[in-house]
C-alpha cells in the first residue's frame, strides 16, 4: 500500500475538487484530510470558507479544493405545511455533486434517531407518505436511490467515486468482552481480539448489497473492522459538553481517520 505523501497527493490532484458528502463521520474524515495536507506543506497559503452548507478548504497554489457538503441522509428532506418529509426516491442536491473530480460518499449514523434528534416527521416512498418504517428497509432504499443517481449522472471518465464504508461506535462494552465499561469513556487500549464482534454491520451489509447494483466503478473504504478495534479513539467525555457528553461515535484527532485518509490515498494511487 502507497504511504499517505501529502505533496504528493497536492502534485497529483493539482487543480482538481475533491469532495467528502455526508454527515458529520465525513466531516471527519475531511478535516482529517486538510490538516494532513496542511502538515505537509505548512507554508503554503490555504483558505477555509464556509457557504451554507459547504465548507472548502483550499489551497491557492495547487488549485486543490478539499470539500465537504453536509448531507446527512444523501436523500432529500422536504420542507412541508404539514413537516418535514424524508424523500426516500429524490436528490436534488446532487446538482452539486456533478463534475467534482473525486466524490466520497457517506452515510449511517442519523438513520436510528429518534425524538427530537430525528430530522424528519414522515417518510415519503414511492408516493406513500409513513410515519415511520423499518430504518434499515428506509436505509437500504435510500441507498438504491443513490445508486441510481450514479449510475445516471457520473461520468468515471471525469469523477472517481468512493463510499466511506460505516463508521462504527463503542456504546456496548459487550463488543469488546467488558461487561462493566458499558461505553468509550476511560478506554485508553485499542481491541486486540474481534472474537467478541457479533458478526459484521448490519448497515455494511445492506451498503455492500447496494454497491453491487452500480454500473459505475465505486471504491469502498472499507474502515468498518479496523475502526471497530479502535474502542480508544473517541473524544468520550473530552469531546463537545465535555464531562456531562459522551462522543464514542466521532474520532479524535490526529486519529483513526487519518488511517482511513492513507486508504483512500492508496486507492486513487492505484487507479
């Protein structure tokens, strides 16, 4: 596997736009990415704006863009007289996608909220308005629905696509074999044995089954097992609200998605 080379990275993707689409896991592994760069090349000029929901971290002398467009749910949520309406069948922020060089694609984690963490009110399917399904069946659709979107709108000849396999958590000390951690907070060891894992995501599961319907090449960082050992590398109760939070689902850094940076260096290395 290639080494993470920063200057090299900037070398290669000269006047390309990369960019990360997904929730704040992806906002992960951009911010990763720039500092990464940034540490490579510390002199160099940057600038870091932010337009509704996009945030570009770019570098004038390479003409490099490093973006992220918060998308939690890749799929649209419809603003409505009667509430917000999660469009299981529709993208229409995909105009933003068209033409970027490098796409990697995200999403999971805000598809088991519920209450006031749950950013929509109903669920819209093929015509069909629900107050709620079956997260893992509304996942899986959306998914197809953004399979479809590639298929129809990504030219390989132009756009490399990848899709950040599913970030794991450690809210269940019982995957690691602890009955009495119960979560991250205190862990200062990563997992030397997965003979405690349970078998593989379910949420990986269903995204593998979706990735074999593409026409269009997609590359899956696969960070879901080696993400999984890492019981050590959430802010926990460092993190935002401090002692009275609990991060075991986002990384700290430097960390664990600079690792999956060195993936995804490797894979647009190779191709």
């Amino acid at each position: 596997m290639a080494k993470f080379n920063g200057r090299e990275f900037l070398r290669r993707f000269r006047g390309k736009r990369i960019m990360f689409v997904g929730d704040s896991l992806s906002s992960n592994q951009w911010q990763s990415l720039s500092c990464l760069l940034h540490t490579a090349v510390p002199r160099a000029k940057y600038t870091l704006r932010r337009i509704g929901g996009l945030s570009t971290f770019n570098f004038p002398a390479y003409g490099v863009s490093i973006m992220f467009s918060r998308n939690a749910l890749l799929v649209d949520i419809d603003n409505e007289k009667h509430g917000r309406i999660l469009n299981l069948n529709s993208i229409r922020s995909g105009q933003l996608w068209k033409g970027v060089d490098v796409l990697i694609f995200d999403t999971w984690h805000w598809w088991l909220h519920t209450g006031r963490k749950q950013p929509w009110d109903y669920i819209l399917d093929n015509r069909i308005i629900y107050k709620d399904m079956n997260r893992m069946v509304a996942y899986e659709k959306a998914l197809r629905t953004w399979a479809r979107w590639v298929n129809f709108n990504v030219d390989p000849a132009k756009t490399k696509v990848f899709f950040q396999g599913v970030s794991p958590d450690h809210m269940d000390s019982r995957e690691w074999g602890d009955p009495t951690a119960k979560t991250c907070r205190g862990e200062n060891h990563p997992i030397l044995s997965m003979k405690h894992q349970r078998g593989p995501h379910p949420a990986q599961v269903i995204l593998n089954k979706v990735l074999k319907t593409v026409s269009k090449p997609v590359h899956l960082l696969d960070i879901t097992a080696l993400s999984q050992l890492r019981k050590d590398g959430h802010p926990s109760e460092f993190g935002l609200g401090g002692r009275r939070g609990n991060d075991c689902t986002h990384w700290c850094l430097p960390g664990v998605p600079d690792t999956w940076n060195q993936l995804l260096f490797a894979a647009l290395v190779h191709s």
